[in-house]
C-alpha cells in the first residue's frame, strides 16, 4: 500500500501568495494530517492559481497531481478545503471521477 499523503496547497491570486501565509498553512496543517495518519508526505503546491476555470489548463500541478491517480501512483489526497481543488461543479464532477474510493481527502 502506498503510504504517502499528497498536500495540494493553492492561493486564489499572486498577491496572496506572495503576501500570506495561506500556503504555509495549507501544508503544515497536511503535513499534522499526515503524521497523525503515520504517513509520510509530499506537497504539490500550485502557488497563485484561480479555479474559477471550468478545466484544469491554468492548474498544470493539479493536472498532474489527477493524473497521477490515473496511473496508480498517487492514492491519498489531502488540500486543506474543497476550494483549494474547485470552485465550480464541473471541475469537481471531473476530480470526482479521477478520485478512487480509497484515496483521502479532508
């Protein structure tokens, strides 16, 4: 079984990124989820990224982080909020189809 949490951090904006400590949160909240759980981790932070856009063309980290689960690489998910993946219903019908039953997300 893979024992890896993967922290998905992302900011609505630049000046966010570059101005709070959003991002840092993010992940250090994943990383206590994470050891909580007994699983080592790794992070998958897109930075300042809008999910307004009903694909994932301006999240490629995001993209990757889904098709990592596509091929079995990648099985627990943590992101912080459901915002953090989407904003709109056709982006999580598509993160929802990529997302195995087994796979974690809080």
């Amino acid at each position: 079984m893979n024992n890896v949490l993967h922290i998905y951090t992302r900011v609505s904006t630049n000046s966010q990124e570059e101005e709070g400590t959003s991002l840092e949160t993010q992940f250090e909240l994943g990383v206590q989820r994470a050891e909580k759980l007994g699983m080592s981790y790794g992070q998958w932070n897109e930075g300042g990224r809008s999910s307004s856009k009903d694909d994932l063309s301006n999240r490629p980290i995001l993209f990757n982080l889904l098709e990592g689960m596509d091929l079995g690489n990648i099985e627990h998910l943590y992101a912080r909020n459901t915002y953090r993946l989407f904003r709109n219903i056709k982006t999580w019908g598509m993160i929802r189809l990529k997302i195995a039953s087994d796979s974690l997300i809080n």
